[in-house]
C-alpha cells in the first residue's frame, strides 16, 4: 500500500543540514562545525530545579500558556535585557521550544495563498513552516556588502510590500550578522508603510558581542504589529529541555494559545521549572558563556583570515560565514572538506538566497577543537588550490 501523503509534506525537500550529517556519521575522527547547538551543559541550578521538580512529583500539565511564575519572570527579564514590556497573563506564551511559537504563529497568521517574505540567508525552519501553514514563501536575500543585514532595498526589489508578514532573524543564523537601532529604524518604516506584521526571531538576543541586542518591537508603532520569539536552547544550553516563548499583542498570543491547547496543551512542565531557575539564578553562568562564544569568535575569525579566506566579522550567535576560494561552490568546498580531512561544515545555499559561496561555521564547539578543524581546513585549502 502507499499513503496518500499531502502536497505540503512532499514539495518540503528533507534538510539540507542532514545530509552532511549523514557522512559525517559513517566516520569516527570527525570534527563538526555543523551543528547549531551550544556545547555547555545547562547551568546547574536549572538543572537542579528540574530534578527537584521531578522529585516533588511536579509532572502535571500546567496552564496552557506556561506558569503564571514563568511567565512573570519572563516579563521581567525581557523588560530588563530588551526594554520589552508583556503582560503576562495574555501576551506570553510559553512553547515547546522556540521552534513552536514560530509553527503557531505560521499557522495562526498564514492563509492559501498568502506570502511570507523571509529575509534570507536564513534559519531553515521558516521556509517550510511557511509551506506548512499553507502560505508562500518571498526570500527577501542580503548581501555581505550589506553586512547580511536587511536593507529597505532588499525588500524593495523582493516586492516584499505586497508581503502578509515579514520574517527577521538577528542575530542571525547562518550568518552572525546583528542589525542596529539605526539598521531597523528604515525597515519599521517600511512595515508600517506597507502595512506587514513582523515575526521576529530573537533567539540569540544574548548572543552579541559588539553592544547589546535591539528588538525591532521597541521601535515606534512595531510593538502591535510584531510576534517576538525567543527561547533557552541558546543562552542557557537548554536545547535538549525544549522551552520557548512568544511575545505579542494580546489578540494574536491568543490565536496561537488557541492552537497550542489543541496540538500542545503545555509546554513540558519540567523544563518550566528549569527555565524560571535558569532566569532567577543563571545570569552569570550566562555572561560566562557569552564570553568563551565570543573569544572562540575571534579566534575563528582571525584563523581564517590567516588562512586567506574572506570572512564578515560576525558580531552575534555562535557562527561565522566565511567565503569559500574562488573555483569553489560551498557544496563542493563542504564536501570535500568533511571527505578529506574529517571537518564537518554547512555550505550556505542551505539558508536560502544570499548564502551561495559561503560556509556556516558553528564555534559552539570548545577552542581545542576549532584549533584542530581550523588547522585542518587550512591543509585542506593549501592541498587543493
Ligand atoms: N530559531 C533559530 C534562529 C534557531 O537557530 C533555532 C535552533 N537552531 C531555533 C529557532 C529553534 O530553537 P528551539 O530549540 O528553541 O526550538
């Protein structure tokens, strides 16, 4: 027998991401740079609330929305990190991981036939989110001469005005690039102007090292036309416990709750505790990170300098996007690469349009390990060009 499966499921290709993993499996002496997961363990104290938590029998559902403590808690740090004020009782929500406060909101704001511009390269998630819900897909690329930041030109020559909703992800994954007070400042005008909502992926808001993050929600007239997204997978290592949380206007977390009671009822009532720990006790453990992420940073990027590769200084998250030689596509460079010397890389086309000739390189992955991959993909350059 064959399933009938639906035309959603089958025009989404599997992701790109996997396949390399794949190879990178067949072979034990492997160093990957692949992977978009911190290397630190949870700080203690979350993981010492969780497994109180689970000692006090405490593996109930909680309220749909998350603990009325967590999301107390989560106002207040937002408020204090972001200058991001929510009312807990209806503009938070508490997800299974980010990743399910960015499916809610797909299918909670996309209908046939709407268009969803993605400023792009980026995260892979979105792009089938987006198919899932239904929608379509307007990439929207940037430049490295830009920075990989989005530009009103961008959007311009996108047509991305005719846009439902527009999707920003900074700091960025695949690229590190942040945008500004004074880079968002032109893109809110164009929301307005154009009459787009935001989606705005913030998960890496702790993840800068030039400054601290600006939420586009803190602009003038954003906050009631923007969802923010944001998680503890990235600055508290905890991806494994799956935890997220969306901001927004009172009316569009209740359209996503309301999908979120059907398919979810509740975000895992372990990680909650662990989560509201991880905001009352972990700050330090937290900046302790932020600084290894960011010494790694500049070794990473001062090594491939050396090894004369282009490469945009990335100022958030825990990648750098270097260029690959000329003669070169990323995907032959990533192949080759991970075959001849066992180091295991994304090329960039994976992240969309704008990623072309690049690499995503992940240095969530100890110093000692990047010396050696670095060391190996500089043999790897001098053997082959
Ligand atoms: N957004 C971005 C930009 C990410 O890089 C990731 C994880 N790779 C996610 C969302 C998903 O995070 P979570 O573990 O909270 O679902």
């Amino acid at each position: 027998m064959t399933f009938e499966l639906s035309e959603r499921v089958q025009t989404v290709p599997p992701s790109g991401i996997r396949r390399f993993f794949e190879i990178a499996e067949e072979r034990d002496d492997v160093i990957s740079l692949g992977v978009g997961e911190p290397d630190f363990s949870t700080p203690w104290a979350a993981r010492d609330a969780a497994i109180a938590s689970l000692e006090r029998g405490r593996t109930s559902y909680t309220a749909n929305r998350g603990t009325r403590e967590l999301r107390e808690a989560i106002d207040e740090y937002v408020a204090d990190r972001f200058d991001l004020e929510y009312d807990p009782a209806e503009e938070i929500l508490v997800t299974a991981g980010a990743s399910e406060a960015v499916d809610l909101a797909f299918r909670a704001f996309v209908d046939p036939g709407d268009t969803v511009a993605v400023a792009q390269p980026s995260y892979i998630s979105y792009e089938p989110g987006v198919i899932f819900a239904g929608g379509e897909v307007l990439s929207v690329p940037t430049k490295e001469t830009d920075d990989f930041r989005l530009t009103v030109d961008a959007l311009e020559a996108a047509g991305a005005d005719e846009a439902d909703v527009l999707v920003l992800c900074y700091p960025n994954n695949p690229t590190g690039a942040i945008m500004r007070e004074s880079d968002l400042e032109p893109i809110a005008e164009f929301v307005r102007e154009h009459d787009l909502t935001v989606f705005s992926d913030e998960i890496y808001a702790e993840l800068t090292y030039d400054g601290d993050h600006t939420s586009i929600a803190t602009l003038p007239g954003m906050r009631e036309r923007t969802i923010v997204f944001n998680g503890f997978s990235k600055a508290h290592a905890m991806t494994g416990l799956r935890l997220g949380y969306a901001l927004g206007p009172s009316e569009a977390i209740g359209a996503m709750n309301k999908i979120h009671q059907y398919t979810m009822l509740s975000a895992p009532t372990t990680a909650q505790h662990a989560a509201l720990e991880a905001l009352e006790s972990c700050e330090n453990d937290v900046r302790d990170m932020v600084d290894q992420y960011d010494r790694r940073r500049r070794f990473v990027l001062s090594r491939f300098r050396e090894i004369g590769m282009d490469v945009f200084e990335a100022k958030g998250a825990f990648y750098c996007f270097p260029e690959v030689p000329e003669g070169w596509t990323a995907e032959e460079f990533a192949e080759g690469v991970l075959r001849e010397e066992g180091v295991a890389v994304v090329p960039g086309d994976v992240f969309g349009p704008g990623g072309e000739g690049h690499l995503r390189i992940s240095y969530a992955t100890g110093l000692e390990d990047l010396r050696k991959a670095l060391a190996r993909i500089e043999s790897f350059v001098e053997n082959n060009t």
